[in-house]
C-alpha cells in the first residue's frame, strides 16, 4: 500500500484519492455524469507547502549560505526533474487515477504528471496531519536532494540564471507568461513566453509549464550571449 511506503496514514481517505486523481481521469469521469475532484488544486497548495518546508531547513543548515545560493540550492530541490525522482522512488505512477487516452499514452511515467501527483500529495498530507506530519513526510527527500547539488555543484537552472542576469540591472521586471495550449487533455502542450520590462526575450514549450518556461529562460539565455549551445 501507498500509505506503508510514504509512512503516513490517512484520516480522510478522500484527501488521498484526490491527490492521485489526475485531469484525466476526472473528466472522464465527468462525461459520464460522475463528478471526481482532480489533484490539481492539492498541486498548488503542496506547491507552496514544498517550498517552505525546503527553505526552512536550506536556512538553517549553513549560516554561510547566501541568499542567492539559497535559492539555487533550493530551485534544484523542488524542480520537475527532482520531483520526478521523489515520486519514483514510492512508485507513485502505479496508483494514480489516469484516463484511457493518458494511460495508454505512458502517463504513469510521465514526468510533469509524477511532480504534479507528488506536490498533490504533500498537500493531502498537510490537509489531513499538519505541517509537521508533511514535513516529516518530504524532509529527507529535500535532505539527500540538496546534498547531492551541493556536492556536485550542479545548482543552476535555466529560470535562476536567468534571474540571476536580470538582477543586475535595477528595476527590472521578469515575467513568465502561458500564451498557449494545445493537445488532448491527457497530452497538453503548453507555450510560455518570458518577458523583461514588457518586451517578449524568448519562448518556449513543454508537457508542463514548469517545462516550457525553462525552455523560455534557455532561450533567453541565448539572446544575451549567457549560453552558447
């Protein structure tokens, strides 16, 4: 059972059930007159969740650590690719609640769709026990993660380098925006562009936002001569 190898086990079956829905499967279900909640409104909020529970303890591990290499640290703990790695690692793919077209499509080892069930989760858990009961949950997938980028120096992302350049100037605004999406439900494909101060600095697209806004950054890299491939 999933609750045995996440160590958690749930008050509120429902809150569980919910975080391993997928879209899919909910508008399925609701084409035949069966209303099913989705996991993606447990997304936003474990999202947020995630995110306090990595800087928290990035805060207090070294005293030293200054606020950007917090950051980078931190962006590589709760990217996609990390996530992905989390929710393998309790084989998440194999309980969710997918639609024909995503199962048949290879859903259960879809990335975006793995870093999405797993945020889900932290959430139901937060929903049903509390942040200790989340924290304790995700905290030594946040350790043996941020330990690895710091020994490997691999910490940088597209979207923080480029953050990283803007910064230099004052005033700046940077700003990432959907323009498009395409595809079946169960296969979308999101288009994002990246603006500085207004002006479009480059576009991509992906399975996932977080996808395509990489991309976007990647590109934008390119335009400022930050990166040569």
């Amino acid at each position: 059972m999933l609750e045995e190898k996440i160590g958690y086990t749930f008050k509120d079956k429902g809150l569980l059930t919910t975080a391993l829905t997928h879209s899919s499967y909910s508008n399925e279900s609701k084409a035949h007159d069966i209303n099913i909640r989705c996991n993606e409104r447990l997304e936003f909020l474990g999202d947020s969740v995630l995110s306090l529970i990595a800087s928290s303890y990035l805060f207090e591990l070294d005293r030293n650590l200054f606020e950007g290499d917090l950051t980078k640290i931190r962006a590589g703990v709760v990217c996609e690719n990390a996530l992905h790695e989390f929710a393998s690692d309790i084989d998440l793919g194999s309980y969710l609640y997918l639609g024909k077209g995503e199962e048949n499509t290879g859903g259960r080892t879809r990335k975006s769709i793995l870093a999405d069930a797993f945020e889900a989760l932290i959430a139901a858990i937060y929903l049903d026990g509390g942040f200790e009961s989340a924290r304790a949950f995700v905290l030594p997938y946040i350790i043996d993660s941020s330990a690895k980028l710091i020994k490997s120096g691999n910490t940088e992302d597209y979207k923080t380098l480029l953050q990283k350049f803007v910064q230099q100037g004052k005033g700046d605004v940077l700003e990432y925006s959907v323009v498009s999406e395409s595809g079946p439900s169960h296969n979308r494909t999101f288009e994002v562009q990246v603006t500085l101060n207004n002006t479009v600095i480059g576009g991509g697209f992906g399975y996932s936002k977080r996808q395509a806004e990489q991309q976007a950054a990647k590109e934008a890299l390119r335009l400022f001569g930050e990166i040569k491939e």
